[in-house]
C-alpha cells in the first residue's frame, strides 16, 4: 500500500516562501504521477501543481510563476516550492500519487499565510 508523509506547512508572512515535501513510500520512478492540491473550509480541493512521470508540469494559474513542483526520484519524494505566498495561498496541502487509475492522499499539512 502506498503511503504519503507530507511536511514542511507552517506559518509565513505575506511575501515569504516555503518547501512542502511528500515522500513516498514508493519508487515514484516506477510510473507515479505526483501532484499538490489544496483545501479551504467550505470549498472544493484544487490542483495546484502536478508533474508526471516524464517530469512535464502543470500549474494552478493562481500559483503560476510563483510555485514550483519538482521530483526528486533517487529520493522518492515531491517537492513544492512557494515563492511570493499570499494570503490567498492559505490552506491545507494534499499530496496526491497516482498509478494505473490509483490515486493516494497524503494526511495534509497546513499552510497559513498572515501577519
């Protein structure tokens, strides 16, 4: 069974940057699709960031020029980069692998970007 341990949410100021990492349980090298999606009480979880298996990807044009997702396969793990967060960005952090029509949830890690 796969397994996603995410971290590094945390408190920011507008303007500051942080790195999320999921790690996978996984060889993501073997044809794992990964990808960040976030959720805001009351409202739908958005794809934020997503890189496939041949390393293209995509973004939320939210977060576009802003955020980068980059895998780091020797390590098993995805990473997201934000740059420039606003308060906006605030939100729980899902990271999200699939493989043959299976999709896995990591636990979420919390993003709050304030004064």
């Amino acid at each position: 069974q796969v397994q996603l341990v995410e971290s590094g949410g945390g408190l920011v100021q507008p303007g500051g940057s942080l790195r999320l990492s999921c790690v996978n349980s996984r060889r993501i090298s073997s044809g794992y699709a990964m990808g960040w999606y976030r959720q805001t009480p009351g409202k739908q979880r958005e794809l934020v960031a997503h890189a496939s298996t041949a390393g293209a990807t995509t973004y939320a044009n939210s977060v576009a020029g802003r955020f980068t997702i980059s895998r780091d396969n020797a390590k098993n793990t995805v990473y997201l980069q934000m740059n420039n967060l606003k308060p906006e960005d605030t939100a729980v952090y899902y990271c999200n692998a699939a493989r043959l029509g299976v999709i896995t949830w990591g636990q979420g890690t919390l993003v709050t970007v304030s004064t």
